[in-house]
C-alpha cells in the first residue's frame, strides 16, 4: 500500500516509518523544508517537501495514496511563530484530512492524546479532540489512537529523568508525586499503527493506548532509578509553589515544564488498554523491561 506520512522525522514518526517499510508499505513522507536531513533515506521512501499548514500544496502529495496517517503534534507553544496546539493538532490534521477526502485517500489514522475529550482543561487535550471530532464526521475511514506517555530509546521523558537522577543529588516532583501514568512501548504504538492499515475492522473506533501498568509519577522516578543502579531522592514542591513558578519560567524553552504540562500531569494520565491489546493482537511490554533496554547503568 502506498501511505501517507507526516511527523516521519520525530520520535513516533522514525520507527512508524520504519515498521511500515518492513511491512512492505511504499511511504511518501510530508517532510518540512530543512527537516529533510533528519530522514535516514530507505528504499520505498519518497520525500514530499511540504507542511500540514499549507492547505493548498498538500493536496496534490495526497495522491495516488491508498492511507495517511497523522502524527504531527506539538507538546509546547510557541505563538510568536505560529506553532499553537491549535494549528497543528487542528487546522494541519484538519488540512490532511480534507486532502485526503479530496484525494479519496480510504484510510487515515489519527494521533490523538489520552484525554483528548470534551471540556479537558488543557490546550492540548481540547484540540486533539478537536481533530477527533473532524475526522468523525469527515466522511474518512478513520482509527483513532490516544496514547498515554510513550517510551522508547529516544524519548525525552525518560531520558530527562534519567539525567535529572544522575546529575541531581535531589529529584523535583511536583506535589505529592501519586498521580498516575499508563507508560506505553513505543515499539507497541508504531505496530498498532501499521496493522491497522490491514484490520477494517479498527475502521471507526478510538482506542485508548496505554501500558499495562498504571504507575504513580514517584514509582516511573524509581523504576528509572532502578535501571540506574540509583536511589532516587525526591524533594516535592507543593503546587501552590509550582504554578507561579512555572508561569513565570515556562517562556525559556529550556525549563522543563509548562502550565500546561502541569495541568495534564496533575489530572493524571490512564484508561483503559485492554481492547488496544486485545484488537490489534500485540504483546504488552512493560515500563521496567522496555526502559531497561535503553536506560543503563553506568560507572
Ligand atoms: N511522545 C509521546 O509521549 C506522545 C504521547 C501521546 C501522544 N503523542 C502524539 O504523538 C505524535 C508524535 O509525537 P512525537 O513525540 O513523535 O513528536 P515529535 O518527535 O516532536 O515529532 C513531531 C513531528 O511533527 C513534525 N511537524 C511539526 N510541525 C509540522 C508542520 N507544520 N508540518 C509538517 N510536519 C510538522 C515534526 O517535523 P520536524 O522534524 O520538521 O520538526 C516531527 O516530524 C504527536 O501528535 C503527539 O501529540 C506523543
């Protein structure tokens, strides 16, 4: 099948690529002008320079594409040049999903985020539901994935705590840490994405994606810290510390944390994984045993 990409140089996006070619799939990546170096090439690989907020010139890379998939996605803001949670998680998927319909492209599947719903208190929740919404009524043979927190080699979340573990003799966590999360593989997430180009019968749903356990922020810190060969010691800030602190810091795109990230780790992150498993017939792994294949001990 000949699929549409976008997002392919990102984290999600390299090792979908790479799953859809051993597949077998021909892959025409929309790529960013200056992005293209970020791409190892592959044979089966076509680049299509271009960007989901350019409505006009998307069209016409759409076709000849039996699927598109979109994973384009933004975690920060940065307004002053245009990179809003509303233009990438809405009006570019929005863009796909109209080429794609003009096209007659009769596959697409959607990143979404878990707790993409109505009335969500972030920003980034509200317009991944927003996409949602779209592509519901668009007309397009949807899928429709939410994942929790992804792990795999090259995220930035656990690879940040893991330098923070290492380098810091005291490990920030905001509030009382037992707000859950439901880590999930990356490697499970990119499968899901490729076998659902061959199941009609994911046609029409959304599937909550998340690991196959539901892990208290301090136990991901000591799960980490296990992998290390470290204890980890935690010193909490309470939230009423933390949130003018982050609003007054979150404009240096070096602090780790925005209002908005504050937002979604408090009202934490979980739901229900079974029928993801369970449909698209894939082996859970578990946040201990997929860290450990990437977070080592050192010294
Ligand atoms: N990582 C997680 O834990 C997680 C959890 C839940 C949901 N998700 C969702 O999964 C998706 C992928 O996340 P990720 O972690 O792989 O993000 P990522 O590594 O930041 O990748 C984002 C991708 O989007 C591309 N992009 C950004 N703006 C674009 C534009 N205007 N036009 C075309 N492409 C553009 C980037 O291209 P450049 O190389 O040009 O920047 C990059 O390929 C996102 O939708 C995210 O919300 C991720």
């Amino acid at each position: 099948m000949k699929v549409f990409l976008t997002g392919a140089t990102g984290f999600v996006g390299s090792q979908v690529l790479q799953d859809l070619l051993e597949k077998g799939h021909q892959v025409r990546c929309l790529v960013r002008e200056g992005s293209q170096g970020k791409l190892r090439v592959w044979e089966g690989v076509e680049i299509a320079v271009g960007d989901v907020l350019g409505p006009e010139s998307l069209r016409e890379k759409l076709r000849g594409c039996q699927a598109a998939i979109y994973l384009v996605g933004i975690i920060r803001e940065f307004p002053r040049k245009g990179i809003t949670f509303d233009r990438l998680h809405y009006q570019g998927a929005r863009n796909v999903m109209e080429a794609a319909n003009e096209q007659e492209v009769s596959r697409f599947l959607h990143m979404s985020a878990l707790g993409a719903r109505a009335g969500a208190p972030s920003c980034y929740h509200q317009t991944k539901y927003m996409a949602e919404e779209y592509l519901k009524e668009s007309g397009l043979a949807y899928t429709i994935f939410r994942p929790s927190v992804i792990f795999g080699p090259k995220d930035e979340f656990v690879n940040l705590l893991a330098r923070m573990i290492q380098k810091a003799p005291l490990v920030p966590v905001v509030g009382d840490g037992k707000y859950k999360l439901q880590p999930v593989a990356l490697e499970n997430v990119s499968q899901s994405f490729v076998r659902a180009l061959e199941m009609p019968e994911t046609v029409g749903k959304a599937y909550e994606v998340a690991g196959p356990e539901k892990l208290e922020y301090n136990q991901v810190l000591d799960i980490i810290g296990e992998a290390l060969g470290r204890r980890v010691r935690k010193l909490h800030f309470p939230l009423s510390l933390m949130r003018p602190l982050v609003a007054g810091l979150e404009k240096f795109p070096s602090f780790p944390l925005t209002r908005e990230q504050l937002i979604m780790l408090q009202e934490e992150n979980v739901g229900d994984e079974r029928p993801f498993f369970q449909d698209f017939g894939i082996v859970p792994l578990t946040f201990r045993e997929g860290i450990a294949r990437y977070i080592k001990r050192r010294g």
